[in-house]
C-alpha cells in the first residue's frame, strides 16, 4: 500500500502498483548518477523538464529500490509501463513532485519544525 505522507508513490507495471519512495539513500545514487553535489543541485538539474528515457530509468529506479525493491535500471527499463512512455514519464515525475515539491498546506501547519532547504 502507498503511503503519501511518506513520499511514497507508485509506478504502474502490468496493472501492479510498485512502491516508490526517495530515501536519503536513493537520493545519494542519483547524486551519482547526475554528478551533482548536493540535494538543491539534483532538484535543479530535474527541473528543466528535459529528461532523457536514461534519466526516468534511473529515477524510477531510484525510487523502487528507496521503498525496498531490488531492481536494477536494465529491469526497469524493460518494464511494460501501464501508459507506455507516457506513464512511466508521469510516474518519476510524481515521485520528484512528492520529494522536492511543496508539501499540502496542512502539512505546512505542522507543529514540527521544518527544515529550511541548502543554499
């Protein structure tokens, strides 16, 4: 089951809901994959909207191994995507949304305190 309040998404797969999820972990393997140095660097680099069929591969790949399945790019990128293309592309773009997007406004509201983004 997908829990939203954890980052977590799902990537449709042969009518399967695959968990997704950006650790600190995953995010460290993109920051590899992209060599990019820091957190603020990896959100900017995917905020130009030009990403690659490489570039979603390693996304969604990123993020299922993030909500704890062993995959590696090669099987993803042999995946038949519910929605083709299209819905594997709006699926990395959902979990970038639910790690670097702005979180719903009674999450803002929160009693915790917030940790203010790097510069």
């Amino acid at each position: 089951m997908i829990n939203r309040h954890r980052g977590e998404t799902a990537l449709m797969v042969a009518g399967e809901a695959l968990p997704m999820r950006l650790t600190l972990g995953a995010l460290a393997e993109l920051e590899d994959a992209f060599a990019v140095d820091s957190l603020p660097a990896l959100g900017e680099r995917f905020t130009g909207g030009k990403l690659s069929a490489r570039d979603v591969t390693r996304i969604l790949t990123a993020g299922l191994r993030g909500a704890g399945g062993g995959f590696t790019e090669q099987q993803v990128a042999a995946f038949a995507f519910d929605g083709g293309l299209n819905g594997a592309i709006a699926a990395a773009i959902r979990l970038l949304d639910a790690t670097f997007g702005t979180p719903p406004e009674e999450e803002m509201r929160s009693p915790h305190p917030q940790v203010p983004p790097a510069t």
